[in-house]
C-alpha cells in the first residue's frame, strides 16, 4: 500500500521528526495538534476555551489538505493535563462534529509538547 505524506501550511509545522499526517489508502493518520497557530507560530493558551478551538483548527485545516472533513473522522485521542477541563473540552469539540462522533478515548497526562493543556489525534476514512 502506497503513503503520501499530508503537510499544509494551514497547520503547525511538526516541532519533532515526524510528519503532519500519513495517508495510508483511503486511511488518514494525523498526528497530535496542540494550539500552535500556523501563521504566528504562537501558542494560544489564553484559557482551555480558545485553546480547544485552535487545536481543532489545526486538526480540520489538515483533514482537509487530505480531502476530508470531520464527518470523515473515525476516532479521536484526547490527552488533557488536568481533567478538570474536561467539560469545557468536551464542549468545544462536540461543535465540530454535525450528527456523527467518533470513537474516542480521553487521558489525563502528567505533560504535553511545549507546556500545552490539551493534544488531540484524529484517525479519519474517506
């Protein structure tokens, strides 16, 4: 099976050795975003709010540099520092999804890339 390798502008550049996502067949893989704003390079942690919107952002700008959207996502990843920010999470990423939710799991983790509060990973089909 052949991989294409998915990278856009409109996202984080990686801040590791790896890539934005792999397309595998009709599969797509994207690595965790955190809120990391693609243009300024600058990490938007003003609350656990506006940094869910960003990560999701990240998250759809790549989704789509692969011709797909959320309906497309078949499970998510969810790493949290502190799960008490769950609900507000919780309530943000619901708005990005129409009717379908993935599976997904939810962890808490003792530490994030760059100090963040919250890292999701998308596994998606079209």
């Amino acid at each position: 099976m052949e991989k294409q390798i998915i990278n856009t502008t409109n996202a984080p550049a990686p801040i590791g050795p790896y890539n934005q996502a792999i397309k595998a067949g009709n599969m797509l893989f994207v690595s965790g975003q955190i809120a990391l704003h693609a243009e300024t390079n600058q990490l938007m942690l003003e609350d656990i709010i506006t940094e869910t919107h960003q990560v999701m952002h990240n998250l759809k700008n790549i989704l789509v540099a692969a011709g797909m959207d959320f309906s497309d996502v078949l499970k998510t990843t969810i790493f949290i520092t502190d799960m008490k920010n769950f609900s507000q999470i919780n309530e943000v990423y619901g708005k990005y999804f129409s009717g379908y939710f993935p599976a997904r799991e939810t962890v808490e983790v003792s530490g994030l890339p760059k100090g963040v509060n919250v890292e999701i990973s998308v596994i998606a089909c079209k």
